[in-house]
C-alpha cells in the first residue's frame, strides 16, 4: 500500500502520525513479550527462573543498571536578564542573547 503524502491535508498528516505512532508501540509491546517469553524458555532450560537471574518478571531490562539522580543532565549556568524562564547550561549552541551578553562584557552577571 502506497500513500501519497503530499495530497494529504495537515489534520490528516497528524491522525497518520499518531496512528503510526501508536502501532509502533503496540508493535513493541509484542516484540518485548515475545522477547520475555523467550527468555524464560532459556532460563527455564537451564533450571533458573528470571528473578534468579536477577531480571525482573515484568520490568524493563535485569535491575542491575545505575540510575541518574533526578534533575537535568546539564544544569543550567546562565538565566535571561529579562524572563527567568530562559536559561543556558553553558553546551551547545549559544542563544542570541548570551551572544550579546558576551559582546557587552556582561555574561558574568548572567550567571546563576
């Protein structure tokens, strides 16, 4: 089946997307089962069952993965002179308004 994308309208466009979307996670919900249920299988072959290898039955991957603490990655650095909304972790591509910060000897003020 061929769909010709450029005759569809946007609110058509946007049901697709989320009709694609949503199958893709049906499609990965399958996958992961059939995935599970093969795991078990190999356990049980070998006389273990997933817990006692140290995989939780109905998680996601063997419980043994460190976790990040809370909170941003990169936490922000800099905050807008005008709308605190607006910050800068200080990576990545500089925001105009650091630009002018900087060209105006002013970027020190800006720090959080």
């Amino acid at each position: 089946m061929k769909i010709d994308l450029e005759k569809m309208s946007r609110e058509e466009l946007t049901d697709l997307r989320a009709r694609v979307d949503a199958a893709l996670e049906t499609l990965a919900d399958r996958e992961r089962d059939a995935a599970r249920k093969a795991a078990e299988e190999a356990a049980g072959k070998y006389g273990f069952s997933l817990a006692e290898l140290g995989i939780v039955p109905g998680g996601k991957g063997g419980g043994r993965r460190k976790t990040r603490a809370a909170g941003p990655v990169n936490p922000p650095k800099y905050r807008h002179p005008t709308d605190p909304k607006k910050t800068w972790s200080g990576r990545g591509r500089k925001p105009d308004w650091i630009k002018d910060a900087e060209q105006e000897g002013t970027l020190e003020k800006l720090a959080i």
